[in-house]
C-alpha cells in the first residue's frame, strides 16, 4: 500500500495457506479495500462506467481477495467501496492559511535561511559603512562647522587690507553661523565656501600679462547682448605670478553671469587700448613689449589696471 502499513502478503503455496481464513483488523480491511480499489483503477472505472451493480464489484474484490486467501466480510467490503466514493482515506492538504504557510516556511529554512542571513550581513555592513564612511564624517564636519568659519574668517581678516573687505568678510561669516542656528546645512555651506574662494584670491598675487604667443588670439570683438549696436573690445589675458607660474583664477563671465577657474580669459577694455595693443602687434610682428594690463596685489580682492577699463570679462574665447 501506498499510504497505510498493512501485513505482508504472502506468496500461495501450499506451506504458506492456513487452515483457517485470516480475520483483520475492520478498519484496516476496509483501508485496504480501498487500498485495492485505488491501485487497481481499471476494475473501478470499468465497473463505474458501465453503472455496474454494487454486487458485482464486491464479487470481483472477493474473488481477489480469495486468491489470497483472505476472507473479508461483505459488509468491509461495502464499507471500502463506499470510503472509496466518499474518499475517506484520501490525503487532503489542510487550506493554505498564514499558520500553514508560517509551518512551510519554517520546513524549508534550510534552503533560505543561509542566504537570508547573508543578506541581512550584507545589508549590516552596509549600514555601518554609511555610518562610518558618510554619515559619521557628514556629521563630524556639521558639528565643526561653527569652528570652521570662526578659523576661516580670521585667516581672511588677516589677509585683507581694506577695512571695507574685512567688514564684507565678517558679514558672511555672521551669515554662515545664523544657517548654523537655523539647522540649514546647505546655507551654512555656502557661505563657508563662499570665505574660503574670498581667502583664496585675497592670498594671491600676480600680474594681468596680455597674451602673445604664436599661433593664440590676443584680442577679440562681441557684440553686446543689453546693447545689439554696440561693440565689446577684450584682451586676451593670463595671471602670472611672480617667478612667471600661471594662476588659475575665479573669474565671472559676464556673459553668463557664472563663475568659472580659468587661466585665460578676456578682459574687456575701451576701444582705445584695443586699438593700441592691436597697432603694436601689427607693427613688430606679433611682438608686444608692452603685455602688462594691471596687477593683483596680495591682501587685495580685485585687481588693479594701468589704463581705465570699462569693467567685465568673459571665459568663453571662441568666435
């Protein structure tokens, strides 16, 4: 049987036959009846099919029953017969309810339960790398931020030479802590930025040399955007600091109203300066001997021209 332990059966010989008809347990009779009926699906559906009496399949399970040399009593004959159509000894699985899936899940926790705990590993190191690697120093740096731009503040201080620089450079700092107050990081940032590119160009120092190497533009001519019938004349220059190393400078594009580090820009000036540089160049071969526009000194936020300049500069130097 496939479902329910019943005795061994034993093979007919002469030996093995006894003398008297074996009796079993009712209930395991009738268990093997339909054990019989079950496995021997060919009698069933033959006789069901063609609505064959009740009788006659009893009949055909004694004489089966008989070759075996067991006797089963008509009445755990009908009673096999009738578990059969009732399916009484049928497995049913139980309704796929929360409890059931909770027991399926804890069965099979030898198939999920390793790669859970390595994801959930995974997952832990992640976390405690963001702590340690992102959000640790993020908060580590909010926290001295207070002390970041009191010590930025005093260094520019002390570069700065003109009172109306320091007084600018107190301001932003005093914007910077009042973000702080507020719990605005992003505010608090900007303004300690803001100090720290401030400090950058006070610490510089260099000379705002034209350009005139072969082959590069010393000059060039754009119309205005406000004014279409006007014309904007500039330089082509470079910061050279001393010992003659080229700076990278912040310098806004009026253009573009954007701040960009550069190391070669135009720097507008009159006409008459233009039309000045351009007749030298023309008139030794590309030569300009006289290449110094102005100069940025240390402790100083702009810097300053030899001749009057209308002010702005561009950092795009294509046509």
């Amino acid at each position: 049987m496939s479902e329910t332990t019943v005795p061994a059966r034993v093979p007919m010989t002469a030996a093995a036959v006894p003398d008297e008809p074996r009796k079993l347990d009712d209930v395991m009779l009738a268990m093997d009846v339909v054990d019989t009926l079950r496995h021997r699906t060919r009698i069933v559906d033959m006789e069901l099919n063609e609505q064959a009496r009740e009788e006659q399949l009893i009949a055909r399970l004694k004489e089966i029953y008989g070759a075996q040399g067991i006797e089963v009593p008509d009445r755990i004959l009908k009673d096999g017969v009738k578990a059969l159509a009732e399916q009484r000894f049928v497995y049913k699985p139980p309704a796929d309810t929360f409890s059931v899936k909770l027991a399926k899940l804890y069965v099979s926790r030898k198939k999920w339960l390793p790669q859970t705990l390595a994801g959930l590993g995974a997952l832990a190191a992640i976390v405690v790398g963001f702590q340690l690697f992102v959000f640790g120093p993020m908060n580590a740096e909010w926290k001295g931020m207070p002390t970041e731009i009191a010590r930025v503040l005093a260094e520019g201080q002390g570069l700065a030479v003109d009172p109306v620089v320091d007084a600018q450079l107190a301001s932003i700092a005093a914007e910077g802590q009042r973000a702080i107050a507020n719990g605005d990081r992003g505010a608090a940032k900007t303004q300690l930025t803001t100090l720290k590119d401030m400090n950058e160009k006070l610490a510089q120092e260099y000379t705002i040399r034209i350009v005139s190497r072969p082959g590069e533009d010393t000059g060039l001519i754009r119309g205005s955007d406000d004014a279409p019938n006007a014309l904007n004349y500039y330089l082509v220059v470079e910061a050279v600091a001393p010992g003659g190393r080229v700076l990278t400078v912040p310098i806004e594009s009026i253009e573009t109203e954007k701040t960009e580090r550069v190391t070669i820009w135009g720097q507008r000036v009159s006409e008459a300066t233009f039309d000045r540089v351009r007749a030298e160049k023309q008139s030794s071969g590309g030569v300009i001997a006289n290449d110094v526009l102005g100069y940025k000194q240390r402790g100083q936020l702009e810097p300053k021209f030899d001749e009057a300049v209308p002010g702005g500069a561009i950092t795009d130097l294509n046509d």
